[in-house]
C-alpha cells in the first residue's frame, strides 16, 4: 500500500505503514510481523500493539485504541461521532460494569445505526426514527429498545460530565412497558424438556426453573457459589458488583441439588466440553422449532413461568419477589446478611418449586434420575443427613460461598 510522504521518516522511509492523524499511525516495529499503533505523550513515543499483521484489522484495532486512550477536551457536537463517543464509553467505562454484555449489545446497535453521524444530528426526530428502526425493522420490543437508548444516553451524558463535548442532546426514553405476558404451559413446558437437547442446555433449564433466575446468572453460575451444607445459592458471584436486575441468594431445592450433583466437574455447571456456554440462543431456536412451539417461548419463558408457577400454588408474594431477586431483603443489611440462614427463608418457594419438579418428573423421563437422587437421599430430614448432592460438592468450612481459589471467581 503506498505510504504518504510526509508520513516518512527521514532515514526509516518504511517504518509508517498508515498515517491516521499527525499524532496517530501505524507502524512496524524490528523483528516483529505485528503491526503497532504509535503516539507521542510528553515528547515520547507510545506504541500498543494491534496484536495483528493485516492492515485492515490493524486500523479497526487502533480505532478502539485510540478512542480508549487519547485525551478529549471541549470538542464540538458537529465534530464527535455518535458511534466514537458511545465506543468510547463502553472501552472506558461500560465493559467494567455487571451489565458489560449488554452495553456491549447497544454500543454495536448505535454504530450500526450512526455509522457516520455526529452530535449534533442526534435530533427528537431522529431518535424517534432510531426506536422505529429498532422495533419495526429489528423486531425488537419497546423494552429492549429502552434499553439500548439508555446506554446511549448514559456516554452521551457522562462525555459531557467529563468535558469532553461542549453539548450533547437530551435523549428520551421511551415509556416502561408492560411485563413479558407469556408463560408456559405445562404441555408446552414438557414437550420442551422432552426434546433431545445438549446437556448444558438442560442444565440451563434445570437452573432457571429450580431458581427463577435470568439466564445471565444462569450461565454464570459455578460450583462454589452453591453451599449444600446450608442449602443456598449465591447468584452473585463474589466480585460482581449488584445492579439494577438483582441476584439473590436463594434456596437450594432438593431436585437442584441432587440434579447438579450427576454433572461432571467444571468451573460453570452450563458448559461444552468444559468451557463456559455464552449463549444458548441459537440451540434453543432450533429445539422450540422441533417442538412446534410458538416464538414468544424464549429463554425468559423460564423464569415468568416459575413466577407464575409460584403464585398458582399459593406462594406468598413476599417469598416470591425475594426468589425472583425483586426485593433486596430486610430494612437493616446487618440483619439481612444473617436472613438466609433462616430455616424458613423463602421455605414456601423452595416447597413449591420442589412439588412442581416431583410432577415434571412424572412427564420428562430426563428429570426422574434427579427425582430418584432426591428421594434416596431423604429430603425430609436434610438437616440431619449429607445428601447424596453433598458429598458431591467442595464447601469452604465457615466461608460459605468462597471459591476454592481465587481464579474461580469471576
């Protein structure tokens, strides 16, 4: 590729591959087939390696580089780009949150969106045209669309906290919807269960129905959050900061217990060959298709059916909000710190969500060795006798939910 002249160094002629800026380029380095991004701070050259050889890749790879780490000051709207200030937000700021993936998600649906637009075309009316977009053409809901406006409008606020654009335009979010309507059957439920699936997929199942728990916590979830001598679980793993979409400790039911116990050890129970699943979106598109069922029953089926499953049999409201990860606990964080140990904390869900497991099993041949597992073990008189779940598990003494090690938590 021909390599502007004023780009080269007197004497290194070759040693500027691309020229992006007069402060920015990248350049080789002796001995090295990788190309490198490379500027100056305080008179001195600082170079950061694009980890490829291939210009093209090399240039998206400065891109992100750049916007991570140059200095921004005042710059107008009309000269900042939709997509570099929201990219800059997640490389800066976003990636480090509990919820990375999802502004991840957004920043990629800004800049497919914006591609070239700037500030200061970010008009009502163009916003009204984003959501439109995202809800007609991407078939997404309103929710969701929120969602993804907000991780907007947080970069856009916090480039213009940190003074990093002179203004930037009030971004406004579309109303709360209404809840997911949708729930499972128990027709439905068990012709699902009874499709032949993966076994991490099923695995998934079995978590978010025992638990109640979004499908990110249930991908997360690893062995040493799981304490079987005091029957809990801890779905926030240590390290992880709480947000908004709360994850509780919740009872371990017996079904859970014994079902979790059949799996083979590995750093997360939802795995393939041993390596932590991220999604299980593309599988489960394929098994409701075989199953002939209609395409609300997505992942989230799972957990408003245990809600709903839970209400049906008479579940007081307060132990379901407190399963769901609705309620945050008791008034006082001291007193709430020792509520899980309660032998009746949130003892009419564990019950309920127990039952509905027993009766499944009558219906899904996959789930009676579990069944079986809970009844061997005599579920009623855990507090006097390991389970077979037990025996299986590796609890920290009085710890309760520390890892083994520390390279086990996230």
């Amino acid at each position: 590729m021909a390599v502007d002249a004023k780009s080269k160094r007197a004497g290194d002629p070759d040693r500027i591959v691309y020229r992006i800026t007069d402060e920015y380029a990248i350049v080789r380095r002796d001995g090295s087939p990788l190309l490198y991004l490379e500027w100056r701070e305080n008179g001195r050259p600082v170079r950061r390696s694009t980890r490829s050889a291939d210009l093209g890749q090399a240039k998206q790879t400065a891109r992100k580089l750049i916007l991570e780490h140059a200095e921004v000051r005042d710059a107008l709207p009309a000269d900042a780009g939709i997509a570099d200030v929201i990219e800059r937000y997640y490389l800066r700021h976003g990636q480090h949150l509990a919820s990375a993936d999802t502004a991840r998600r957004a920043t990629d649906v800004w800049a497919e969106y914006f591609t070239d637009d700037t500030v200061d075309t970010l008009l009502p009316a163009r916003q009204r045209a984003f959501l439109k977009w995202m809800v007609v053409v991407k078939g997404w809901t309103e929710s969701y669309a929120r969602r993804v406006l907000g991780v907007g409008k947080a970069a856009l606020n916090l480039a213009w906290e940190d003074q990093e654009i002179t203004r930037v335009p009030f971004v406004r979010l579309p109303p709360i919807g209404a809840g997911y309507p949708h729930y499972a059957k128990r027709e439905q439920l068990v012709r699902f269960l009874n499709q032949d699936m993966p076994e991490h997929v099923f695995t998934y199942c079995m978590i978010r129905l025992n638990t109640g728990c979004r499908g990110d916590a249930t991908l997360d979830l690893q062995p040493f959050q799981v304490d079987a001598h005091m029957g809990l679980i801890n779905l926030n793993p240590a390290g992880r900061q709480q947000t908004k979409k709360f994850r509780p400790i919740v009872p371990l039911t017996e079904f859970l217990a014994a079902y979790l116990a059949t799996l083979p050890k590995a750093t997360h129970y939802v795995n393939w060959h041993g390596k932590k699943v991220s999604s299980v979106r593309t599988t489960w598109r394929k098994l409701r298709k075989d199953a002939a069922l209609p395409v609300w029953f997505i992942p989230k089926i799972m957990r408003h059916t245990v809600g709903t499953e839970l209400r049906r049999r008479g579940v007081k409201g307060w132990d379901v909000s407190g399963q769901m990860g609705h309620k945050k606990g008791e008034s006082s964080p001291t007193t709430e710190n020792y509520a899980k140990f309660d032998p009746e904390y949130l003892a009419g869900a564990k019950k309920a969500l127990d039952d509905w497991m027993l009766e499944l099993s009558a219906e899904v041949p996959r789930m009676r060795d579990a069944s079986a597992m809970t009844q061997q073990a005599g579920i009623a008189d855990t507090a006097s006798t390991e389970t077979v779940a037990t025996a299986r598990f590796q609890v920290v003494g009085g710890t309760g939910f520390e890892p083994v090690t520390p390279t086990m938590s996230r």
